[in-house]
C-alpha cells in the first residue's frame, strides 16, 4: 500500500461507503459526505453506474475514492482506469494482491474471523476490513480481536452507525466504513450535516486524547 494512501486512512479514519445503482444517486451521496469533511469515498463495484461514479469523484483530487467489493483482476483493472486509488475485497484473493503488488496499487481485503484476519495480515495487507462487524459482535468483537493481536489494523464495516463510530476507534480501531446508516433515505442536507456531526465528534475525540 502507497505511503500516501496509508496515511490518508489513519489520519481521516472515516471512510465514507456509498451502494447505489444510480451514478446520480451515488455522486450526490459522495458529495454530501465530502462537504461534510469525509475524505475517503468507496463506490461499491456493482455495475457500469459504478464506474461512472468512480471516475466523476476521482476528479476530484482532494479525496481518496476507494472501489468496493472488488472480486476479480477484472473489475480492478476497471476501477484503476477510471481513477481509483484504492481497492477494498471482500475476499482474501490472492489474484488480487498479486495484482496490486505487480502494478502498485493500494489493497485493503475483508475477515470475518480471527484467523482470516491473521492470515491477511501475514500476507502483508496493510489493512484488513472486518466485515460485517455489526452481526460479529460489533465494538466488543473488535477489542477482543484487538487483545489477541495488537499488531492487525482493522477497519470495521456493515451496520456501523453514528453512535458507535467513535467507539471502534477507541477500542483500537484504525478507521471505520459506514454506509447506509448515513445516506439510508436522507437528502443532501440531511447527508451532510450526519457527515460533519461524525467528523467533529472524532476531531473532538483525537485532540482530547493528544492524536491530532
């Protein structure tokens, strides 16, 4: 994973994750929780819609857009051309880590398990999506991974809301990806002000406790 990119994860923490099979649909999302103050974005890989939204927010140089539930060279190879710095698996492919080591991509894999999640890590992926957090057992699953295995960064994703968000950081967390608890029936303004209240409320919680 590019020095640049790792940085990005660690310093922002709020990775914004948008499904939506309407381009339109997704842009206007990712926009709002950009205005927000989030700055890494994933387009969930569903179909050509997603492409279309991946290479209109890549435009945008401010932010990191990150394709999602990527499973094949294929669909990298698509996502990487219309301007994705990042590419999140849900599997453990290693296809795909091949893939980023050969042409230089970043590559964040999903776990469920303790020992999905270890075997990513000793295949050198920097950081390892827990996924779906929520139904594994959520901020405690987390800790408890955490205790056995300091040394994993993980990113807990799927049923992450704006309660717990700042939770998983706290039990060690690296960073977080929430989706539809966000976006789920809410316009722009509603999209946005959620996406401020998250940013201000890890702002407020990295300076309280010095890692600003």
């Amino acid at each position: 994973m590019s020095k640049y990119i790792r940085e990005c994860i660690e310093k922002n923490k709020i990775i914004g994750v948008i499904r939506e099979n309407d381009s339109k649909r997704a842009i206007e999302i990712a926009n709002a929780m950009i205005d927000g103050g989030i700055k890494i974005i994933e387009i969930v890989y569903s179909n050509t819609a997603s492409i279309v939204a991946i290479e209109e927010l890549s435009k945008n140089k401010e932010i990191v857009v990150s394709a999602g539930s990527v499973i094949s060279c294929q669909q990298v190879e698509k996502s990487i051309l219309a301007g994705a710095r990042l590419i999140s698996s849900p599997v453990m492919e290693l296809n795909l880590l091949k893939l980023s080591k050969n042409y230089g991509f970043s590559l964040i894999t999903s776990a469920s398990t303790a020992n999905e999640a270890y075997q990513a890590w000793k295949y050198g992926i920097n950081f390892i999506k827990l996924f779906p957090v929520k139904a594994l057992g959520g901020v405690d699953y987390i800790a408890d991974l955490l205790k056995a295995m300091p040394f994993l960064s993980l990113i807990p994703a799927g049923g992450v809301d704006e309660e717990d968000c700042i939770e998983y950081i706290k039990a060690g967390a690296k960073a977080v990806g929430i989706g539809k608890n966000l976006y789920d029936g809410a316009d722009y303004k509603l999209i946005k002000s959620r996406s401020e209240q998250i940013v201000k409320k890890l702002e407020d919680y990295l300076e309280e406790n010095g890692n600003v």
